[in-house]
C-alpha cells in the first residue's frame, strides 16, 4: 500500500510539474507576443508560409511558418504590384524573409511605418444603379491601403455622340480615384446609370476623360 502511495504521489508531481512547465511556458510565449505587438509585426494568415534565407524564392529554405503565428518585422523590400519581402525574426536572433502579394495575401501588416504599398479599387458589377447624382456613394466598392489615410473620389462624365454603326450614344461614366497618404492612386471607370440624370453643369465632357 505505502509502494502504491508512493508511486500516486510521484505521478501527480510529475503532472503537476509538467501542468506547471506549461502554464509558465504560455504566459512567457504570451508577453513575448504583446512585446512584438507593441511594434511593427505580422501574421500569418495563409495555412503555411516558408521563411528564405533572402528575398528570393530561390533562396534557401530556413523554416515554414503556420497560420496564426506573429513575427517582429524588421524592414521591407516593395518589388512593385503590392508585392514584398519581409524581413522578419522568426526565432530569437534569427532573420529571414516572408513573401506577400495583396493579390493572394499569405499575411496581415500591422502598425507598418512606411506607407510602401499603393492603393486597390474594385468593383463587381459592369453597371452603377443609382437614382441621382446626390445619391451616389462607394458602398458597392472594395477600397484597400497599408495605411488608413487614404481618400476617394469621383467624377461623373457624359458621353454623347454617334457610334461606328451609327447609333446615337448617350451615356453616363463615373471614373473613381482613391489616392494614399504619399500620392500613389488607382483609377476605375464604371458605366452608371441614372434614374433621374443629373443636370450638364454637374458631369464632364467624357471625351475630356484621361485614360
């Protein structure tokens, strides 16, 4: 009986050594993380994420990274089309590089520094219902920045005249801009179509529009 009481006691130390081990191990990995947060950080947002040796998918492969995991962000090289190396500290003292595209966006960017992406605008549908020129608004789009001062407008253009099969032409265009916080824009033209039309001094000459 005192073997088998012995034997219970050393169990449940053991249990409670390691129950012990993992409660400190989580809160350590806990203030690690709100340390990153505090400065520029990612996450990985994508299933699994390699990390290069450099900024090059031909480079050597150090580690592959899961969806959910937060890394300090060191720098960034912009390669152009809202795509980017990061570098990155994966482990303590160790560097290495993740790639994003916001086309596919394997990760998410906070409290970036630098405004080193250009903005993105977007719309779904061919044509702009809307009943007048009042009540036009940008709900129906996907805006998107690394930096949250950014701004959009528009303009709304008529075109009149003939087409080549000669058929009369009378239209209305809306071109919307959004431009970020250092100058970079995105331009779309969208076909619009009113329910009551807006009045000549309120639109463009279409064949004034820059394309």
């Amino acid at each position: 009986m005192k073997k088998f009481l012995v034997i219970l006691i050393i169990l449940l130390l053991i249990g409670g050594g390691f129950f012990a081990y993992k409660y400190i191990s989580n809160e350590k990995e806990k203030d690690r993380i709100a340390e990153i947060k505090k400065g520029w950080y990612l996450e990985i947002i994508t299933e699994e994420l390699n990390v290069r040796e450099k900024g090059s998918k031909n480079s050597k492969l150090l580690k592959t990274v899961q969806k959910g995991d937060i890394f300090k962000v060191l720098d960034v090289e912009v390669l152009g089309n809202n795509s980017f190396w990061y570098k990155i500290e994966y482990e303590d003292d160790k560097v290495g590089f993740v790639y994003n595209t916001k086309s596919l966006n394997y990760l998410e960017d906070y409290n970036n520094p630098k405004d080193i992406a250009s903005p993105i605008l977007k719309f779904n549908e061919n044509v702009y219902y809307v009943d007048s020129i009042d009540d036009i608004n940008y709900d129906h789009l996907y805006v998107w920045d690394d930096k949250p001062n950014y701004e959009v407008t528009h303009k709304v253009y008529h075109e009149v005249g003939v087409d080549f099969n000669g058929k009369n032409i009378d239209q209305y265009w809306i071109q919307y801009t959004i431009t970020d916080g250092v100058g970079n824009t995105d331009s779309k033209l969208q076909k619009i179509v009113f329910t009551n039309k807006p009045s000549e001094d309120q639109v463009y000459n279409f064949y004034d529009l820059e394309r």
